[in-house]
C-alpha cells in the first residue's frame, strides 16, 4: 500500500477546508499573544506602582531640599551678589582713573630749578570729579616757583594747578603745596 493520502473531496471543499484551518490557526496566535500581553502587563503592574511610589518620594525630598537651600543660601547669596556688585563697581572706576605711577613719572618729569620736592599727596577721582595730587616742598624764590606752577598747568596730564597766594608772602625758602586736578 501506498503512504500517500488520497483526498476525495472536490477541490473547492479542500479550499475551504484548508483556509478555515488558517483562520482557526491565526485565532490561536491571536488568542495567544493577547493572553501573553496580558500576562506581562500583570507582571509589570507591581513595577509602576513601586516607580510611581518612588517618584512621588523623590519629588517630595526635591521639594524639602529645595526650601530648606533657598531660605539658607538666598541671603548668602544675595551678599555675595551685592559684594561683586561692589567689586565690580569699584574695578569700572579704577579702569578709567590714572595710574599713580605713570602721574608720578609725568610730575617728576616736569622741569624744577630751584624747588626741592618732599612730599606727594594722591586722591584718585571718583564718579565725575577728577582726581587730583598734592605737591609739596620748598622753593628757592618765588621766580623759581611761579615757574614750576605754570610748568605743572602747562603740562598734559594737568587741567590746573592751584597755589594758594600766601605761598608768596615770604622771599627765599618758601614751603607750599600746589594741587593738581588732574585732565580725564
């Protein structure tokens, strides 16, 4: 005998057989991978219950830490702010004010017979008012000081040089101070 299955069915009965045995055999994967979704989202359910739990935790405790660093290091830091702010101001007026030793170089620079230097007054300008320099020391005549005054006003890092009029009561060895406003 043969092996072979001979089917006796007309051709039409043998494909509707054969394509409602597809069907049925595409319920049951069907079927099946709903029953496997569904499994898997049971098992996950305890992992989102204990990941919402654990957000909430951790949004409370962002939340305390949050308070508890800005009632503490908002004062802090707003001295630390106002301090810069300070800084910052104080470094803006220094970048525009002379340097001392460059004006020292320039005075000491400035022609001087007869008068003899001891001493150097320095206030730095502040704001819109210009800084000045005080100049003291003693001068041989009064020639030899009106000359060094007018060398000073004349000179370029100078707007004026002030000399009080009782500097010149005496005649030789005269003590004085010239004030200098210095240019912008």
């Amino acid at each position: 005998m043969r092996s072979q299955l001979t089917n006796l069915l007309p051709y039409e009965r043998q494909r509707t057989f054969r394509r409602d045995y597809f069907v049925r055999l595409g319920v049951i994967i069907v079927i099946l991978f709903i029953i496997l979704t569904i499994i898997s989202a049971v098992l996950l359910l305890p992992t989102y219950v204990f990941l919402t739990q654990s957000a909430s935790t951790e949004m409370a405790r962002l939340a305390s830490i949050e308070s508890t660093a800005s009632s503490s290091d908002e004062t802090a830091l707003s001295a630390q702010l106002t301090a810069l702010s300070n800084s910052a101001t104080a470094l803006s007026a220094l970048a525009g004010s002379h340097s001392i030793s460059a004006v020292m170089s320039k005075v000491l620079a400035v022609s001087r017979p007869g008068i003899t230097l001891s001493g150097f007054s320095y206030a730095p300008g502040v704001g819109q008012n210009p800084g000045t320099i005080a100049i003291s020391g003693t001068a041989a005549t009064r020639d030899s000081l009106r000359a060094y005054q007018l060398a000073l006003q004349g000179s370029s890092f100078a707007r004026s040089a002030n000399l009080p009029v009782s500097a010149y009561a005496k005649d030789s060895d005269i003590a004085f101070t010239i004030t200098v406003t210095l240019a912008p």
